[in-house]
C-alpha cells in the first residue's frame, strides 16, 4: 500500500508539472501578449514594451515558466497588479471559503444521496423508485447556474424564507456566524452532486443485491436489513468513493458559477472576476491549486478503495 501511494503521489507530481505547462503557455500566447492583457487597450505600445522587460515577458517561454515554477517552489506564487497585493495572500482569504462551501455540500449531498439510492435500490420499480429517479434526472440535466436562480427566485424573493446573497465577510467565523446566508449555496452545489451519487450507488446496490454471497448470508438466515447496512452498502460506497474523487475538478468549477450566483467571496468568484481583466498569476495560482485538489481526490479515493473493501490490494503500482 505504501509501495502504491508513493508511486501515485510521483504521478501527481508528474501531472501538475504537464498542467502548469500547459496552462501557462495558453495564457501566455495570448493576442498582444501579457503585457497587453494586463495593461489593456489604452497603454501605448512603449509602456507594454517597458513592462514586458520588467516583468521578463519579454524572454523565452520556457525562461519564463522556469522563473515562475521556481518562485512558486519558493512559496512565491507571484503579484497582482490587478488586486495589488501578492497572490498568495488573495488565495489566503478566497480559499478556506471555497473548502468550506464544496466540504459541506458534500457532506451534506451524501447525507442525502445514501439513504436514497438505498430506498430506490430496495423499492425497485415502485414509485419511490420512479418518483427518485425523475427528481435525480431533472436536477442532474438542470444547470448550475439555473439552479441557483430559481432557488433564490422562489427562497429569496417570492417566499423571502433566506437571504438571495451569500455572507459577504472575510471570517470563517463570521460566514458560519450568518449560516442562513449558505444555505441556498449549498443547497445549488448539492443537489447536482445528489442526482449523480444515489444513481450509481442505486446501481451498485442492486448489483450486489443479485450476489451469490446475498444469497448465501439470506439462507443462513441474516435479516434483509442487516444484509443491506452491513455488507452490501458498504460494498456499494466504493462506486460513490470513485464518484468523489473524480468529481473534484467538477465541484469546483460548479463552486465558480455558485459563487458568482451568490456573489460568495471564495476562491471560484476571485477566479471568475481576474480572468475578465487577464490577472495571470491569479488565473495561474487558481488552476495549480484545482490540480492539485484533483489529484489528491483521485490518490484518496483509491486509498478509500482498500478501506471499504479488503479485497483490494495495492501490492504493485
């Protein structure tokens, strides 16, 4: 097991260097160049050149990635000239906001989405199981960003139940303080996530449900209930595990449109607002830090693997 995380996490390494690579050479073949990007239409072509030089834009691509890859190594993830403060420090105070709202809607999605791949897998073809599979359907075809509006349209304007805006403050504390203002955020990133697990925890469900081994715990007499909670679900969560860490890349980028539904001052609303004005070491940062959180999914799901099931063995990579 050791042997294998150890070999994954140097595939990790692997990965993230190919993805900086390629994401900083699209950001850098840009139309007029970074420097035009940064300073927009109004600067002269002399103060694009002098700010090209100074910032080294002006060297050899793969000068540039080196020289920026080994700040990064340092710590350093470069300047703002947009938020005039160091990128870090932006990250610092968008990111703890991001995880909070993408681990709580997690949570809360599985909370929701185990009981009812269980109730759809032992109500098989009865209306619970209709009834689950067209609400799962509607709300997995339905996009974010639609989904967002009709629950601040319905919650925050008709029904004025909870706030149409998320907390607008720089404390965890603080947002966790003004909760009301997270729910409809939740809520929007969750329920996608709910449709898409209780699918295919219905479907592992019922694949082990026709097991030879089912057959043999009912002969033996167990009870149908504790066939279900001890054996058979925890030998389903293995697809929901798979579904967690692929879906990383894909929470995240629902937390940008989220975020900027909701005007949430997390990490995707800060990506959302630089990329319009072309701040790359923001836009730089943020997709590093997406790789990274989406390698470490995929590396803990396939750790989650061997927990859940003993008869996964990760005795060579």
């Amino acid at each position: 097991m050791q042997r294998y995380v150890l070999h994954r996490l140097l595939q990790a390494v692997v990965v993230l260097f190919l993805v900086s690579v390629v994401v900083f050479v699209m950001l850098h073949v840009l139309p007029g160049g970074a420097g035009r990007a940064i300073l927009g239409k109004q600067a002269t072509p002399l103060q694009v050149a002098q700010f090209d030089h100074r910032m080294g834009y002006d060297r050899p691509l793969p000068v540039q990635y080196w020289t920026w890859l080994s700040q990064v190594l340092r710590g350093n993830l470069g300047f703002s000239y947009k938020l005039n403060q160091p990128v870090s420090a932006a990250l610092g105070q968008a990111l703890p906001k991001t995880a909070l709202l993408t681990a709580i809607s997690i949570v809360v999605a599985l909370l929701l989405a185990i009981p009812l791949g269980m109730l759809q897998a032992v109500r098989r073809n009865k209306p619970a199981d209709h009834v689950g599979t067209g609400v799962a359907f509607v709300l997995y075809a339905t996009p974010t960003f639609f989904l967002g509006l009709a629950l601040v349209l319905i919650f925050g304007v008709d029904l004025r139940l909870l706030p149409a805006e998320a907390p607008q403050t720089n404390s965890i504390a603080a947002i966790l303080g003004s909760f009301q203002g997270m729910v409809l955020p939740i809520a929007t990133l969750a329920l996608g996530m709910v449709a898409l697990f209780s699918r295919y925890l219905r479907s592992s469900i019922l694949d082990n449900l026709a097991e030879d081994w089912v057959r043999t715990a009912r002969a033996k007499g167990l009870s149908a209930r504790r066939i279900l909670l001890r054996h058979v679900l925890r030998n389903s969560l293995t697809s929901v595990v798979t579904l967690l860490g692929l879906s990383v890349p894909w929470v995240l980028a629902g937390s940008v449109i989220v975020e900027q539904v909701f005007n949430y001052p997390g990490m995707g609303l800060l990506f959302w607002n630089e990329a319009q004005v072309n701040d790359f070491p923001v836009e730089l940062a943020v997709v590093l830090v997406v790789g990274v959180a989406t390698v470490l999914g995929n590396l803990l799901a396939d750790i989650g693997y061997a927990l859940l099931d003993p008869r996964v063995r990760y005795g060579r990579p």
